[in-house]
C-alpha cells in the first residue's frame, strides 16, 4: 500500500475515492473500526464511502491501495455494493469518537478533536493516536492541544453520549446540504437532533428541506417553538408549507403565530391549497420584474446567489405590486433570452406570452406533462384575475412526483441493495 504511515481521519472526511482506472466512485464520510476485548487499540477495518444516489458502502482496508488527504485509491476486483450497517462491536470514528468528552491520563479533561490511524509493519490498521482539546473554563481562551497515544486516554472504549458537536461540525460544514442531510440520517436521533440545533438557522432550514419529512418533523420537535418558528422563517415558503403539513393543525398555528407576518404570510396561502396541484407544490417567491425593468436589472437580479438554478432560470413579468398575487402577469423571459438581448432593452419588449399559465388547482400530472411538452423549468401560476401568484419549478415536480419516503436512504431501490455486484471487499 502505497500511503503514509499514519493518518488523521478528520482530514479524510469528504476525500475522493478513486478506483483503479482513475474514475470516482464516492467520497469517504467514515472509518470503520474494531474494538478489541484487551487494552490493544480498535483495529481499523475499512472506510465507509458514499456513492452516488447517497448509499453508503463498506470499503475493507485490505482493497485500499492508497489513501491520504487528497484521494484514496482502491484495488483490483469489484466493490460491494450492499449498503454498509455497522455491527455491534464497531465504532464510526467520526461519528462516535469526535467531541466526545474525554480525560488524559494526568486527570485533565477534554474532547476528541481528531483520531489518527496507523499501519504496522505486518499491514494492520489502528487507532493509535488521539488528538485531545483541553477543557478551559475561560471563555476567551482555548485549551492546549494534545496528540497522545490511545491508550493515555480515558472514556474512549465506553460509547456513553458524553459529546459535543464543535468538531463533527467542523468536519461537515463543507458538505452541500443534501449530503449533509444524508450524513444526519447515519446518527442516532439523540446524536442527529443535537447536531441539527447547533446548526445556524439558515444551515439548519437548508438541510431540513433535504430530510425525509419524519426526520423533520422529530428535528423540528426537538426545537424550542421559538427556534423552530425562526428555522421556518429560513425556509423557501414551500417547503416551510410542506413540513407544516406534517404537523397537527393547532401546533401549525402556534408557529405561524410565532413566525414574522411577512414570512408567515405566504405560506399561510400556501397551506390553503389543496395537496397535489400547482398551488400546494409552486413557490410564492419566484423572480418577478415589471416591463420597463431592462434586461441587464434582470441579469443583476438572477444573479443573487440565494436563488435556486430553477428559480434563477426565468423572470416572470407582471404589472405593479411586484410580490405575489401581483398585478396582471404579463409573461416570461427565460434567462438565455436575457443573455442574448441588449443590456439597455426592456423586458416588455422581449416578453414572451404565448404559453399558457397554470391555475392554483392545476393537477401535478397536468404540471408534469405541459412542462415536459415545452422543455420547461419553471412555469407562471395565475388566479382567476389573471395575477401571479406564483411558480412551479421543475425541482417542485421531482419532489412530489417521487415516492415520499425517496429522501429515506434506506428506502432506495437499486439492484445493489441485494449485493448483486458483490465479489469482494466484503464486510466480515
């Protein structure tokens, strides 16, 4: 195996693994290790990766060729595909170990910053070092850094719920928020709901739009009614309405009470709407500019980086009042018009008209079939007084077009999930 010596796991979190023509195959999200009934340290027995569609798989030490903080490189032979599940007397180093509260062998307390693992010279893998943060009780002042061998630590062989969540966040807060939403759903709910509170509240909002709704709802719960109310405050109306929906309608009520008026507002709409047409799945919020705004104030204003692609793709262009039920819709522009217009030219003039909008009550099939028709991303929704109230984007359609549970990793339906590529590498 060509690799260094001795690596620090944190530092592998999210790393490219490669196999061997060169081709990724996943990311690493975990180290799987052993614990072993003598004193002797967890031998390490595989990475957990994950592949695209978010399943976790088990790759053995053994068919890892290299591995360090840049790329981890696999062997001959073909993956085992079957969704990694971690037996009784393993540990996930990152997900266990990291921020767990810990005391070195001189009686200072502290916690788990980073956990190295170390080849022998007989190719075993272990946990032989520990990087400890001393424990302070000034505020403005942070404890001294340790790495110390494994066994001159105590409280890492008991897997209690003494932890915190400083450096598990450190380690995820490079991750989008579907993969961060994934990495939560691995964590026991204890763990997951703590994790998710020290979250900032846009983090949070962006990561729960990613979860199953039963994931939500538990995350939400967890919260103090005022924290919850200002994560929804946080979210796109829509998906704050979905995760509404999820709720009992006096516990609605009590966090839209709780939430601004003006956030709160559009989403109250929202809610009226019956499930499964254009009204209960569009957003309230789409890009709307009146005729005489120029084609280079549309570009500026598709550019804010808060906007969704789909979102992005398209202005939508009404008469006065701008935010939705505007005045009267006057039609589209899609964002390649506008890259091919003069800067100085207004949107009245390049608007296009000739599609029809769709009415809040419009059937997601019907959504489905008019904007797969026109190749569309987005399309206008309008009320019976022809004012915008607002869009389906394509992401709307793929949300509920799909099985409810098709966030739930574990409700993933691949070949894989029987192993049926399974020749080596295999869990044991």
């Amino acid at each position: 195996m060509s690799t260094p010596n001795r690596v620090y796991i944190a530092r592998l979190a999210g790393v490219a693994v490669f196999d061997p023509n060169g081709d990724q195959v996943g990311r690493v999200r975990d180290a799987v290790a052993r614990m072993r009934p003598t004193q002797r340290p967890p031998e390490v027995v595989g990475l957990v990766a994950e592949m695209p569609m978010r399943r976790r798989i088990f790759l053995s030490i053994n068919r890892i060729t290299s591995i360090d903080s840049d790329a981890v490189v696999l062997g001959s032979g073909t993956l085992n595909l079957r969704r990694f599940e971690k037996r009784p007397n393993e540990v996930l180093v990152l997900q266990e170990l990291l921020d767990r509260r810990v005391q070195l062998d001189t009686g200072q307390p502290g916690s788990v910053v980073d956990v190295a693992m170390e080849c022998s010279r007989g190719g075993e893998w272990a946990l032989t070092r520990v990087a400890v943060r001393e424990q302070t009780s000034r505020l403005t002042r942070r404890g001294h850094l340790h790495q110390v061998d494994w066994d001159r630590v105590r409280g890492l062989g008991s897997l209690g719920d003494a932890r915190g969540t400083a450096n598990l966040l450190a380690v995820l807060e490079d991750m989008r928020p579907a993969d961060l939403a994934n990495a939560l759903q691995d964590l026991p709910d204890a763990r997951r709901n703590e994790v998710a509170a020290a979250l900032d509240d846009e983090r949070l909002a962006d990561v729960l739009s990613e979860l199953p709704e039963h994931d939500q709802v538990e995350i939400l719960a967890a919260l103090d009614r005022e924290r919850a109310a200002d994560v929804l405050e946080e979210m796109d109306p829509d998906d704050a309405a979905d995760l509404l929906n999820e709720l009992p309608p006096p516990e609605q009520d009590v966090l839209l009470d709780l939430m601004e008026p003006d956030e709160a507002n559009p989403v109250r709409q929202l809610l009226r709407y019956a499930s499964g047409t254009a009204g209960s799945v569009m957003t309230s919020e789409p890009v709307i500019l009146p005729p005489d705004a120029t084609v280079a104030e549309a570009l500026a204003r598709i550019r804010e980086p808060q906007l969704s692609p789909a979102v992005a793709a398209q202005v939508f262009v009404t008469r006065a009042p701008l935010t939705t039920p505007t005045g009267r819709y006057l039609g589209m522009v899609h964002f390649q018009r506008l890259l091919r217009e003069p800067p100085a030219d207004l949107l009245g003039g390049i608007v296009v008209n000739d599609i029809d909008p769709l009415r809040p009550t419009t059937p997601l099939p019907e959504i489905t079939r008019r904007m797969a028709t026109y190749d569309l991303v987005a399309m206008p929704v309008v009320d019976r007084n022809n004012r915008l109230v607002g869009a389906v984007t394509v992401d709307d359609v793929l949300d509920h077009s799909l099985p409810r549970d098709w966030r739930d990793r574990d409700a993933v339906p691949t070949a894989a999930a029987a192993g049926e590529e399974s020749v080596d590498g295999t869990h044991d």
